[in-house]
C-alpha cells in the first residue's frame, strides 16, 4: 500500500500567471470599496467656520419677550391622505430616460466647478461666472439635494465642504433678497440635511437663519422685500409698501423646518406673523378670498392693487397653504382655511379654457386642458379676466393635485391635471418644443360651456398673424430661461396619479429643452422659443440645478424615491422631511418611526 504524501506537498505550486490573476482581482476589489468615491467622510467629519458676524448675538430694535413668541403647534401629527398613487411594484424600476437626465446635470456640474465655483452661477454662452445672489455660491447650495439624489456623493461631500467654510458676512452687497435666499439658501441647506444627516448644514443653516430672522425687526414684525445689513443692525428696518404678496409670504416652510428641527419657535413665530395678517386681510381686498400682486405690508392693507395672478410676484403664496398644512402635519387648520378659500375664487375669476382649432387635439383633449389667467378688478369693481398666462403659472397644475388629495377634493386633482396638460401643449405648440416666459389664449366664451367650436374669424381679428400659431394671442416674451414649473407639473399629477401619460410628456419636453438649449458647455436659456431656426442664448437662472434637472430626474425614478408622502417641496424644489405620527406605514412597506417632527 502507497502511502499518501503530506497535503502540502500535493497542492501545485500557483503559476506565475494565476498570481497576477489573483493579484489583478484583489486590486478591483480594493478599488471598489477603498476607492475615494466610496469613502465618503464621518458625519460630523467637517470643520464649521462661523461667518465673522454673529446675527444672532445683535440687539434688535424691535425685540420679542419670551412670552410673546408663538410656539410651534404641538402634538402628533394628524394622518394625512396619501397622496401618492398606490404603485404596482413594476413601477419601482427606474426608468432608463432618467440617466438622460442625470448626463445632463453631470455636463452643466462639470462646468460649473470648472469654471464658476463658488460663484452664484455659471454662465453657460462662454463658460464665465457671474454673482446674482450675494455670492453665496447659490447654484452650488441650490444643487446640494440634486447631488445626494442623484448618489453624485463625492461631488455631495465637496460641496458641503466648501459651505461648511462659508462667512455669510464675505459679499460686496449691501444686503439680499430676503426671498430668494430664503427659498435657495436655507432652502437648500435644510434640503441637503434632511437627506443626508450631515450635521455642518444644519449649523450652517441656523446660522443663515439667524441673519434672516433680522429682516423681521420692523415696528409691525413684518419683514421688507430687502434684508439690508446697515439698516439691520441699527434698527432702521420697515416694511414695504409696494411689496410682491409672494415674498413675505413664501418664507413659511423653511422658517417652519427650521423650528422643527431646532425646537427654536423664534424662526415659526416669524413667518407666523405673516400667516396671521393673510388671515386678517384675506377678505379685504378688491378680489376677496385672494390676495393682489403687490401689498402694503408697512400699513397691513391689501386693497391698493387692483391685479390678481397666479403668476409673477404672487405665485408661491397660494403655492405654500396646502403644503404648509402637510408641513405641520394638519395641527393648525388656518392654512386650509385660506388655501379653500383662495381656490374658490381661482376657479371662479381666473381659470379658463382656451378656443383651440380642430385638427390639432380631439374634442376630448381640448376639454382636458386649462389655464391661469391674471385678473384685474376694474372701477366698477368687477373682476376682468386677461387670458395671459406666464411659464411661472404652470406651478399651478401640481399646486391643485396635491391639495386636492391632501383635502380629499377631488375636483380639484382634475383641475390640476388639466392644467398641466395646458402647459405641456404649450410646449408642443412652439417651434423648439419648449413654452415661451409668457404668453397670451384666445379663451372660449363664457356661453361655451362643453363646446367650444374654433372661430377663425375672432382669430384672425385676435390672434397674433406673425407668431401664426392658431390659438395664440401673442408670445409676447418669448424666452425660455430653464424654468421648472411645466415639468414639475408633470411629476407631481405622475407622482398623485400614477398615469405614464404624464412621463411620457415630460421626456417629449426634457428631449426639446436639451437640444434647444444646449452650448459647448452646459445648458442655456434661449432668445425666443418660437424661432424656427437658430435663437440667441442667454444666462439662465441657478434653478436649472435644483428643480428643472430635480423634477426631470424624479419622474423618471422609482416612485418611493423622495415620496410625496415624506417629504414635501419648498418651491425651489427642496425636499423637506414631513412629520408623520409615529410608526406610519408608507408605501412599499417601509416603516416610518420617528419623532414627531421627523428628526
């Protein structure tokens, strides 16, 4: 019998060749975990800098008492209506057009730390950079959430490393925009942190909170459409006379997360204030239930402007009751009442139906279409309508479905979907594809309820015979600066519906907007959607970043990433956490159990 030799003497000796192969395969398995794309820092891994003035620490002209601060409402949530569709699970598989969207952001991000970063925005015509917001880098705040959406996370990690060093002090203005740093700014910083957790955007969130919550130190506590530093800082501040409705009163949800997730009422009894004067004034205007364009702030009286819109300078007004109500989990019914109200006298004074000719859509998709309209209250004092709707109205549509779902009305989801439908044959209706910044219907008669039978005549003697779209007044700024509001429309009654028609439109639109916008370094706004040919470029707004490319991406991604029924949109389009009672169910079968506030 042989006998068997040792077990280390019958294992062959590896080859050369089999230890460059072992060699090769340990070197892409330390590549894909090692690398430094996957070693993203610690929470809490970054270095705070405070900017070298403490906004929290000045003396204010107007100070509150502890007593006179109006906490945040307390108790848990109430159980809101989902609001987004029950999905089948097929529908959890992203869909391929998305990764369309995401090479578009990766082109104008690319650019954008090219040759702007840390300036407000890129100027995509020559690659420069211009500072339009302070010089707060505001594309790159802005695009913080886009990039954890995204999972852009080592260009995540960077950018929160360069805000987390940020002296808000370090600008060569003399002040800011109290409205559009709000929405961008701390809208962009709570945003990212309640996505990521990472603790330096929350500090410097509160930071830049604290220099906001200035502008309010005014006799009346309401705050001017400027946040001037001097003026601040030695009491000088007043409200303004003449102010757009939307500015003062667009400030609510990021105020309101901020005292959710600090338990500082300071920044809830702000906007608070505000809420309590739209409350007061509703009915007292010259269109009551809505509020005009412009207010006095300084005076509280609401009767001096005679133009009512759903548009520039008032949009996220009405914009903000519902989702004010999702944000506060329904423990305050003011926002329901003014947004029932206010909805009421849209559908009455400002919601038409434009005369479209045949040929172009079935009876049954004329129907299905509508529009915002601006009003104007005239000496007699009845309410006019002016058929000149504007891309910012488009809002609109995604404004009706979610509080028509929030609000178990659902008449008013219709309304919504049918003005979204509006905007997006709009779009189709112009050479590029792409809707113009405003424009001007021919709307159907008063008398045509269901039919609304073309008048070629009545267009001819109305409509606009160098433009020769049938059923357009005019296009009369016909720019296309990057705006969201059609698109995010779309991903909103997709989201409330779950119908593909909506998905389907969005990519027809997301397709025209790339290929009449694009330059050799990023995206562009254009002179004039209705050329048909070649249009000037322009420098569009740091909105592409957070919202048009955000909604795009969203529409085409699983439906349970960042849900309707989690997280609620400011109107830059930044993701803040809703409360929700504890131990909710949401769909997909993900458990929810957090504190009150979602912290």
């Amino acid at each position: 019998m042989l006998m068997r030799r040792p077990l280390w003497l019958r294992l062959r000796v590896p080859s050369t060749r089999h230890l460059l192969i072992a060699l090769w395969l340990i070197l892409i398995f330390h590549n894909l975990h090692f690398s430094p794309r996957n070693q993203h820092p610690r929470l809490g891994h970054f270095q705070f800098t405070p900017s070298s003035f403490n906004w929290r620490g000045f003396a204010q002209r107007y100070p509150l008492s502890p007593s006179d601060i109006t906490p945040l409402p307390t108790g848990n949530p109430h159980k809101l209506p989902q609001i987004q569709h029950p999905f089948p699970h097929s529908s959890f598989l992203p869909d391929p057009r998305r990764d369309a969207v995401k090479n578009a952001f990766i082109r104008s991000w690319n650019s954008y730390k090219k040759y702007a970063w840390e300036y407000d925005e890129l100027t995509p015509t020559d690659g420069g950079h211009k500072n339009t917001f302070g010089g707060y880098a505001a594309s790159l705040v802005d695009a913080l959430d886009t990039l954890w959406i995204m999972d852009l996370k080592p260009d995540f990690y960077t950018a929160v490393g360069m805000v987390s060093q940020m002296d808000l002090m370090n600008t060569t203005e003399t002040g800011l925009n109290l409205f559009e740093t709000t929405i961008r700014h701390l809208g962009g910083l709570l945003g990212a942190y309640d996505l990521s957790n990472e603790p330096v955007l929350l500090r410097k969130a509160v930071e830049l909170g604290d220099m906001l919550l200035a502008a309010f130190d005014t006799p009346n506590r309401l705050p001017g459409f400027w946040l001037n530093f001097d003026d601040a800082r030695n009491g000088r501040q007043i409200a303004g006379t003449n102010d757009p409705s939307a500015c003062p009163s667009s400030l609510s949800l990021e105020f309101t997360r901020l005292a959710q997730l600090t338990g500082d009422s300071r920044y809830y009894d702000a906007i608070h204030r505000v809420t309590k004067f739209l409350e007061r004034s509703q009915n007292s205007s010259r269109l009551p239930g809505l509020w005009p364009v412009t207010i006095n702030f300084r005076d509280e009286r609401v009767n001096s402007s005679n133009r009512f819109t759903l548009g520039a300078l008032a949009d996220s007004l009405y914009e903000y009751l519902p989702k004010m109500h999702i944000l506060l989990g329904g423990l305050d019914s003011t926002y329901a009442r003014l947004y029932r109200l206010a909805a009421e006298r849209i559908q009455e004074h400002m919601l038409f139906r434009p005369m479209l000719p045949a040929g172009i859509i079935t009876q049954q998709e004329e129907r299905d279409i509508l529009f915002s309209g601006n009003v104007v209250v005239d000496s007699h004092g009845q309410p006019q309508l002016d058929p000149e709707s504007e891309h910012l109205a488009c809002f609109a549509g995604g404004m009706f479905g979610v509080a028509g779902t929030v609000f178990n009305d659902p008449k008013q989801v219709d309304i919504g979907e049918r003005l979204a439908r509006g905007c997006a044959w709009v779009y189709s209706s112009m050479p590029t594809g792409v809707g113009p910044e405003i424009f001007g219907l021919i709307p159907c008669l008063p008398n045509q309820n269901d039919s609304c039978i073309w008048d070629e005549q009545r267009w001819k003697e109305e409509g606009d015979h160098i433009l020769n779209i049938k059923g357009f007044k005019h296009a009369r700024e016909p720019k296309y600066i990057l705006r969201p509001e059609a698109l995010e429309s779309l991903f909103l009654m997709y989201r409330i519906t779950g119908k593909q028609e909506y998905r389907d439109l969005a990519w027809g639109m997301f397709q025209a907007i790339l290929k009449a916008t694009e330059t050799e370094y990023a995206f562009s706004a254009i002179r004039d959607v209705t050329a048909r040919g070649e249009t000037e470029k322009l420098i569009p707004w740091s909105f592409w970043f957070s919202e048009t490319l955000k909604y795009a991406y969203l529409i085409f991604s699983s439906p349970d990433v960042i849900s309707l029924d989690e997280y609620v949109f400011n109107t830059e389009a930044h993701p803040l956490k809703r409360p929700l009672p504890k131990g909710r169910w949401i769909p997909k079968g993900r458990w929810i159990s957090t504190g009150s506030w979602g912290i």
